[in-house]
C-alpha cells in the first residue's frame, strides 16, 4: 500500500526545514543512505558524535541510528520491530517515513517554541500536527499502528448539514473549518477572557495547539526527567569511577611514604654505621 501522500510530504518538508542537505529532498528514496537521518541527529544534539559514522558502510550507519531512536525516543519497539534494519537496508519508503516521523517527534520535544514552526504553510503544519498526535496517542503501540496511519487515507468529511456543506466548499472558511474539525479534542494551556475569545484573529499553529496541550506538555517533562536521571546516572558512575581512583592513588601514595620512610631510616643506619668506625678510630689515636 502506498503512503499517505500529504503525510509523506508533510515529513519532507521537515527534512528540508532542518538544512543539514544542500540539496532539496523530494522523495522518500532519497534518503535510504541515512546520510542525512544522521546529520539530523548531530543538529539535534549539537554534536558531531555522527560525523565519523558517515564514512562507514550503510549496515553501520543503519545500526546507529535505531541506537539513538532506541537510547532518545524510548519506544519500546523503536529499535527491534518497529524501525527494521533490513527494511532500512532495502530503501523501502515506509521503513524511512517511520525514521522520519520519530526524528521529528524528538525534535518536537526538544523544541522551544511552538513558534519554530511557522515557517511551514498551514497545510503542512496541519499534517506534522496530526503525525505528532498520533504518536502521543500510541506510543505504546506504535509497532501496531505506525504502518496503518502512515499509509491509510484521510477520511473523506460527510457534511451533515447544508451549512457544514457550504463552508467545506468555500475556499475562505475552508482552513479554519479543518482546523476546528482536527483539533477540537485538544485543551491548551492557556487561558483568556470571553472577550479576547470574541476578538478575531489569526489563525493558531496546529503545531503549536498540539504542543500546548497538558499531554504533549507532560510528555515532555517526563522526557526531560528521564534525561536529568539519565545525567545524574552517568555523573554517579563517573563519580565512582573518580572516587576509586582516588582510592588507589591514595594506596599508592601510603605505599610510596612508606617506602620513603624505610629509605630514610636505613639511610641513617648507614651513616650511624660509618660514624662508629670514625669515632673509634679518633679514640684509638687519642690513646696512643
């Protein structure tokens, strides 16, 4: 089965945003040399732990990148089942798509604004928006249910009445209607008066509605909490590390006062031992 054409759009678009490719991705194949997976990673994290991976065969580059989805996303499935290797060797579209959709779901965590995203038209934002969601939703089914989403087609809107009919055929409430429509389970964080509700405005971000839910807004922090543990986990294991390290330059700073210490005392036995002789010779004379 095909992929869902505007999703698989949605997520180029993505690709393309994060500017680690001179030239523009268009489709899916692409990127089945995880070249720029990769580089998405290194901008991510601000790093160049990657760099070195780029020059090593596909097989490698592969095993790295389900490394960091499995240790980053924290899907259970995300290395194993979900995002297969041999999938990823053989360049099939849907096995990219869900490498995509999981980079971007990380770097949506990471983001810090909802604003970030304005730079994608509405549509697009729409459909990052619905990708994003859906993961929130599943993320402890997504070996289930990723495939399904990512290929099945939109549901085609059943007007129910001739109003809801007319608005759907009207170019200029047309977006608004969509975003009402994909939207309305979400409950933001915010708040504003009945007046500011009357007011007119520009439309929201649908990436920024999902971000500003409690849902996206606890995952988040629950993300970030396990990273803290994470570091702190690293910090107590270097801290061992130091502290053993200590402990044995410390024994061999003991052995090492010890040894000075037999040193010295035999040094003065030797010269105790050259002074006798000296001062009985000196006796001798005096005798004599």
């Amino acid at each position: 089965m095909p992929l869902h054409g505007a999703r698989a759009a949605a997520l180029l678009a993505w690709v393309n945003s994060t500017k680690v490719s001179t030239d523009p991705v268009n489709d899916l194949s692409q990127l089945q040399d995880c070249n720029v997976f990769i580089r998405i990673i290194n901008k991510i994290h601000r790093s160049e732990e990657g760099e070195s991976v780029l020059e090593q065969p596909l097989p490698e580059r592969i095993s790295f990148i389900r490394g960091f989805l499995q240790k980053h996303c924290k899907h259970k499935s995300a290395a194993e089942n979900l995002v297969s290797a041999q999938d990823l060797l053989g360049g099939e579209e849907l096995a990219l798509a869900k490498v995509a959709v999981l980079l971007l779901y990380h770097t949506s965590m990471s983001c810090k604004s909802p604003g970030d995203w304005n730079e994608f038209d509405y549509k697009t934002q729409v459909e990052l928006a619905s990708i994003l969601k859906f993961v929130l939703d599943n993320e402890e089914s997504l070996n289930e249910n990723l495939e399904t989403f990512l290929q099945r087609k939109a549901p085609l809107p059943s007007p129910s009445t001739s109003s809801s009919s007319s608005e759907e055929h009207s170019p200029l409430l047309s977006l608004p209607h969509k975003r009402e429509v994909r939207f309305l389970e979400l409950t933001k964080i915010a708040s504003s008066s009945g007046a500011n509700n009357m007011l007119p405005g520009p439309p929201s971000s649908p990436m920024g509605d999902v971000m500003q839910t409690p849902q996206f807004q606890l995952r988040r922090l629950k993300k970030q909490l396990a990273v803290e543990r994470e570091n702190r986990d690293e910090l107590e294991v270097e801290l061992s590390e130091n502290r053993k390290l200590i402990t044995e330059k410390e024994a061999q700073i003991t052995m090492m006062q010890q040894r000075i210490d037999r040193l010295a005392l035999l040094n003065e036995k030797q010269a105790a031992d050259q002074q006798e002789p000296k001062e009985m010779e000196e006796l001798r004379e005096k005798n004599e």
